[in-house]
C-alpha cells in the first residue's frame, strides 16, 4: 500500500527523509517547490526594500538646481543694485533741485532793486549803464538755469501761480483777469519760486 504525501513544509525547510516505501521523485519535486517559493519570498522582500528606500537624487539634477538658485539670487541682487542707482540718482537730482532754487530765491530781492534803480536812473548814466550790464547778466544766469519770470498782465488769476494784493474795477476788463504786476513772479519748470503779486479786476 502507498502511504499518503506530507504536507509542504515552510520555505526554506529542509525536506524530510524520505521513509519508506515513499518515492524518491515525489520527494525532489516537493523539494523543488519549496525551494521555488523561498526563492520568491526573497525576491518580493527585495523588491518592498528597494521602494521603501528612498530614491537616490541624480547629482547632475542637483547641481542644476544650485545653479538655478544662485542664478535667481544674482539676478535679485541686481535689480535691486539698479533701483538704489536710480533712488541715489533721483535723491541727487532732487538735492541739486533744492540748492538751486535756495539760490535763486536769495538772489530775487538783489533782481528786484537792481530793476528799481534802473527805473528810476537817468537811462542815459554811466550809472543805469553798468546797473543795466548787472541786471543782464543776472537775468541770463537765471535763463540758462531754466528760470522764469512770471509776469502775467491781462492773464486769469491763478492762485496757485498769482498772489493778489488788491482787486479794481476797470472798464472793459473781464473778473478776475490781472491788471498789474506789483512784483515779477518766478518758476523753475514746475516749482514757483515766487508767485506773482498782482492787483486782479473786480
């Protein structure tokens, strides 16, 4: 009588001894599938192992990422070296702005006695002369600095440019237009240095 096949034994097991009467071939085949299906266990713990692992970065990606970021923080710190330029640029203009009209509004009242005295000086003097060479030459200082003089007879009022000391009526003169120029005003491109003092029609 032939006694029945064992049970497979775990991977990795020895096979047992074949007993007696049992076949030699039963027993390798056995052998074999159990030693197949250590083989496999092997195989899949391998494989979970290497994905678990984490995976190993490319030293040429990384690389590539350093470079990029260095090249970002480069490119910040020049932008923000050319926006300092232009701030430092525009502070100096700014600066050089002021000191002129400083300047300038210093010498108005040495413009103002100088037209006085040529108003009132015999126009034919060596005196109105050399008052007239001084006025000139003051008056093209301040033409090459871009400085004008506002005088604004027959004009609107503007209050932002005009300062009116007195109103008259006048016939034929609108409300509001300017008859008389008390004081010369001056403006250096968009700043009035000082508004014109003037008397406006009622």
């Amino acid at each position: 009588m032939t006694r029945p096949r064992p049970k497979g034994k775990a991977a990795g097991e020895r096979p047992e001894a074949a007993t007696p009467g049992e076949e030699p071939e039963a027993i390798e085949e056995q052998a074999a599938a159990e030693e197949a299906a250590a083989a496999d266990a092997r195989s899949n713990g391998a494989e979970a192992a290497e994905a678990d692992a984490p995976a190993q970065e490319d030293p040429v990606t990384k690389l590539e990422a350093e470079r990029d970021e260095y090249l970002q923080m480069a490119q910040r710190a020049q932008a923000d070296f050319e926006n300092y330029r232009k701030r430092a640029a525009k502070d100096m203009a700014a600066a050089g702005e002021r000191a002129k009209i400083g300047l300038v509004r210093d010498l108005l009242p040495v413009v103002d006695n100088l037209e006085r005295a040529l108003a009132s000086a015999d126009g034919d003097s060596a005196l109105a002369d050399g008052v007239r060479l001084v006025l000139n030459d003051l008056q093209g200082v301040f033409a090459r600095e871009g400085v004008h003089a506002l005088e604004p007879v027959g004009e609107q009022f503007d209050p932002t440019v005009h300062d009116a000391l007195s109103t008259r009526q006048q016939d034929g003169a609108e409300a509001g237009v300017v008859l008389d120029v008390v004081e010369k005003g001056y403006r250096l491109g968009d700043t009035v240095i000082r508004p014109a003092r003037v008397v406006v029609s009622a």
